[in-house]
C-alpha cells in the first residue's frame, strides 16, 4: 500500500490566529518502505500521519492511497480502508477504559466481523508477541504506560495492515520493551512487507529505518535513504 501527499497543505484557526501546521508537503511513502519522521514538537508530523491515515482532509493539494485520491472517497470506502488496511499507533493510546485489554485489541477484528473463534485466536496470538498474555482480561485502568502502549501497538496489528502509521510508538517503553516491539515492527516490515511511517524522536527507529524524512515548521527539510548492514 502506498500513500503520496501531493502539494498539500493545512490550516486551523485557533480564535483570530492562523496556524500553518503543513505548507506545500510532497512525499511519497512507497508498498514496504520503513520510513522514521523526525522533527521537533510542532513541526507538523502528527498533521501528516493524520492525512496519511485519511482521520483527516488536507486545506489544500491532494491526499492518494495507491493512485487513488482520498477526496473521491465517501465515508463508508474511508471508514474501510481505515478499518482493513491501515494501523494506528496512537500517542495518546486512544484506548477505551470501559474494555479490557482483550476487548480493545479485538474490536477491529469485532468491526470487520470476522468470527469469534478466528478473532480469539489471534488476539491470543497478538497479545502473546508484544508480552501481554497474563494481562488480557485486565483493564486498561490497572496498567502501566508502557503496558497501555503494548495493547495500542497490538490492537494495531492484529488486523494485519498493509501500513502501519505510529505517532511516538516507544516513548513509553523501557528500552528492553522498546526494543522487542521495534524488532516485531521490523520482522513485519521484512517478511510481510509492511509499510511502517513512525513519527519520532527515539533514536534506535531512525537507526534502523530505511528511510529519514524530516520536518520543521510544516516543510520537509530533508529526506534521506539509509543504508542499514542489520
């Protein structure tokens, strides 16, 4: 799955204050690309990740996940393609307290109503590789925040997307834990070709990534390919 910004920009109005959070952006994010965004806070790149994942629609210029322009998309083909081929990782988790780590990372698998005894088997499965086995019928309540970012990196996961977008996703993991969910993300990007687009400042995912494009003040500044011997 690929997805390309074409000369697009964003704005908000914030009371009588334009803020230009993306200006003229052009990048292309190619089927199996490991791509690290780096920037300072501000910059623009949760703006990005959000019109890439199509959660939202560009001022101006054009959004296409594969060729096609998002704008030509209704709601019922965006929800879909949100749904069966695109993951979130989430800063803020966006997890829901009311279900238990179980629960959270079935509901995508709930939404494209596949059925119970496929959904349980994979969320076992998926709960088992990011380290959360004995935590799954817990509440998101009783975690800690490294184990609340576990459950949103394996609720992301587990309908096996096409393109994975991660705003921060070891900020708040120790560095055993960090690297162990780095090295999964990199095990899906070389076997199954999954598309990773990982907003950050950790320094091990710029390492390892195949690509670095970086962003200050809504403009890309740069954009490098790196040449990785692991």
């Amino acid at each position: 799955m690929s997805i390309a910004l074409e000369s697009v920009s964003k704005t908000y109005q914030l009371g009588q204050t334009t803020v230009h959070a993306l200006r003229d952006v052009s990048l292309e994010i190619a089927q199996g690309e490991f791509v690290a965004l780096t920037g300072p806070s501000g910059s623009g790149k949760s703006t990005l990740l959000q019109l890439m994942g199509a959660l939202d629609q560009p001022s101006s210029g054009e959004v296409r996940v594969d060729g096609q322009p998002v704008s030509k998309l209704d709601d019922r083909e965006l929800a879909q393609i949100r749904r069966d081929r695109i993951g979130f990782i989430f800063q803020s988790f966006n997890l829901i307290p009311v279900l238990s780590v179980f629960g959270n990372v079935e509901l995508p698998l709930v939404l494209k109503k596949l059925p119970r005894q496929e959904r349980q088997e994979m969320v076992h499965a998926m709960l088992k590789r990011v380290g959360l086995a004995d935590r799954a019928h817990h509440t998101t309540e009783e975690l800690s925040g490294g184990q609340r970012q576990r459950v949103a990196i394996a609720r992301a996961l587990v309908t096996e997307p096409s393109i994975v977008l991660s705003d921060e996703p070891t900020a708040n993991l120790d560095s055993k834990t960090g690297e162990e969910i780095l090295d999964l993300m990199r095990r899906l990007n070389q076997e199954q070709h999954v598309t990773l687009l990982f907003a950050t400042h950790d320094h091990s995912i710029v390492a390892q990534a195949g690509r670095v494009v970086s962003i200050l003040d809504g403009k890309i500044q740069g954009d490098k390919s790196m040449v990785n011997t692991g």
